[in-house]
DNA sequence: TGTTTGGTAGCACAGTCGTACTAGCAAGAG
DNA sequence: CTCTTGCTAGTACGACTGTGCTACCAAACA
C-alpha cells in the first residue's frame, strides 16, 4: 500500500479553492488549472479525486449546502420563539463573512445551472429546504393559524429574507446591516400578531 | 460611401442574441463567435461593432436596463394608488417571457461581474432605479407618512418583490404564478393602511 | 526484500478562447 | 466612370480549456 490521504478532506480543500476563485474571479474562471493552482496540487492530483470538471463543481456546490444546512441546525435555541426566529433567519442574511460567501457562491452557481445541469438538484434541494424552515418557524410562532394561511405566510417570509440577502450582498460588506435585521423582526412580530 | 447600415439596430440584434445564448446555455458561453453564429454574422463583423468582448456584454446589459425601464414607464396609469402599484411591481416579476428573460440575464451578469467590473455600475443602477420606484410607490400609497418610515418601507417593498421574482425564477415557467401576486396585493393594501 | 498500489506530476491532444490583421466587396460621392 | 470607405469574411496567433494517458514515487504488505 502506498500513503493514503484523508480523501474528505482533500475534497473540502479543493471545493474551498473554488469557493475563493469564484468570489475573486467569477465562476468563469473556474477550471481545473486554476483550482488546482488555488490548491497548491498538480492538475493531476485533483483529477485523482474529481475525474471531470462538473464533478468538481457537483460537489463544490453540495459541500455548500452541506454547511449551510449544519450551520442552521446547530443554532441554539432559546425557547422564545421570536428570538429563534431570529436567530435561524439570520444565518440566511449575508451578515458574516461565511454566509455572504456562501450566498455568492449560490448566486454564481445558479447561474452556471444551464451549463452544468447536474446543479439543477442542488439548488431545487436548497430551496426546499429553506421552504421548510421557514414554514417550521411560521409554525413556531403561530401555531394556532390554519395551515393554508401558514403556508402563504412562509412563502412571505421566505420572499422577504431572499430579497433582504440579494439586497445586502449589493452593498460593500461594510455598511450597515441594521435595517435589514430590523425589518426581519418588524415581519416576525407581524406574523406572531 | 458604400451600404451603411443600421448600427443601433444591429447592435440590439447582437445583443439579443447574447442573452438567448445565456439563458439557453448559461454565461460561460457567451463567446464572440457563438454570439456571431447565434447572430448570423461573421466574427469579423461582430467585431467591426463590438471590439471587444467586454463591450459586447456591457451594451447587453445596458440594453436590457433601458428596455426595462421603458416597459415600466410606458405602463398606463389609471390613478388608484394601488392598482397603479400593482401594474408598476408587476413588471419587475418574471410573469411573463420577457421579464423572465431579463430576470434571468440579469442574474447571470450580476454572477460575472467580478470578471468584467464594468458590469458593476450597471447593476447598481439597476438596484437604484428600482429602489427609486419602489419609493415613488409607497409616496404614492402613503403619502402621509413621514419620509424615513417611508424610506424603510420602499427597501422592505422591493426586498419582498426581489425575493418572490427570484422564487418565481426557481419554479417552472407554466407553474402557478398567483400566489405571487396576491402577496404583492396583500403588502400595497398593508402599505396603505 | 521485493512487489503491489494509492497518489503525484506532467505531457499530449483536439478544441475554443479573444483579438489582430488583411483582403475583398459593394454602394454612394466626385 | 473612378475613387473612397463602411462593412464583411476569413485567417492567424498565442493562450487557455477539459480530458486521456503515462512515468514515477513512496509506503505498506508479502
């Protein structure tokens, strides 16, 4: 047997280079030199580990995923229903530097779907998943609403929160983020009522 | 002098055939001689209009900015606030081809900006136009109001619109769209109130 | 001590990229 | 008519693309 590398990791490291080009570059500059330059190996170490180009991506784009949903999970929760709220919205917003990554990366792989069909499922997978917390936190704070009106609500929500992060990844990182956690709690109280 | 022909004209052409290809085959594959093929000229002659390709893209998404802008400023206004509102906003959600089209394009414009930054002005101009309308709408909705309330539910407005024009994206073109525009009808009768 | 084998490194190939360049065409000006 | 000139068409170039393939290294098993 030769030296066995730990292949998870190797595959997190080569999908952090084409997080880091994507943001300097664009998704354009995405090839397999260039990660792999990115990652410090040879062109043929990373195709040791993602045979093809849309492997790579494929699993760039899941990892994401991955970590977004695990960041999500792992928020604690304080039994009061509009701070929670809050809290696991927030992590949806581009307010730190890892969530606004990861929201450009999103944004650019949305856009690289047409070339590259089997991001198609990714993004749909995200979508659903992120349909379903909210409908769990409309739940959480009203539960007593019927559950078609619950529904819309979430959808609401859902729109809000998307349209407040593309919004806030417009502005230079630095400016302020207050308005946006605002009107987040303004929705959530409204919803609550 | 030899033939001339309808510069303005065959640019728009040009550029439409830019954003069949991105919608058709993503971003990635706007080259100059697909666009060419796509278009029905020689490289050469594209050429002889755009130099290069950064200025091929950056009319592309100029164009769509100001043919945008028309479709919302040729929307007839009939002076209830609200259904005037719901006419302007309506133009902004990919409910039809067209506004789907230019969803899409834009989408993918935004994601290659940081390869060509001359993208970037557009696309905050882009951002401030219809901030401006959604503005000019809630004034119109609720012009007793004091301006910074007014100002915060302009941006709450236009994230809620962005938000569900981005969702609509996601779904397919012939799924329902109205849920979408009875969220729209909910918020301006909120505004109002 | 070989021998096997997971991993590395890199060359080769056919194709595409953006752009520079030139030769030719065809229509209006003189 | 000829001349001028906006436009078209196509070639050429160096750089880059994804992928196939081989040579090589070094560690663990026999």
């Amino acid at each position: 047997m030769p030296r066995r590398i730990d292949l998870d990791e190797r595959r997190e490291h080569l999908a952090q280079a084409v997080w880091t080009i994507i943001r300097e570059r664009g998704i354009g500059a995405v090839s397999v030199r260039v990660v792999a330059a990115e990652a410090g190996v040879a062109v043929g170490s990373l195709r040791h580990v993602f045979p093809t180009r849309t492997e790579l991506l494929q699993f760039s784009a899941e990892l994401m995923l991955s970590r977004a949903t695990d960041r999500i999970r792992s928020t604690p929760l304080s039994g009061d229903p509009e701070a929670d709220a809050l809290a696991l919205l927030s992590h949806v917003l581009p307010l730190e530097p890892d969530s606004r990554a990861e929201l450009e990366v999103n944004l650019a792989l949305i856009a690289e779907a047409p070339a590259v069909p089997e991001l198609v499922p990714i993004r749909d997978q995200t979508y659903q998943q992120l349909t379903a917390m909210c409908e769990g936190i409309v739940e959480m704070l009203a539960p007593e609403r019927d559950a078609m009106t619950r529904t819309d609500e979430a959808r609401r929500l859902y729109a809000l929160v998307d349209g407040l992060a593309l919004h806030l990844l417009m502005e230079t990182p630095a400016a302020d983020d207050g308005w946006a956690v605002r009107m987040l709690q303004g929705e959530i109280a409204r919803i609550r009522a």
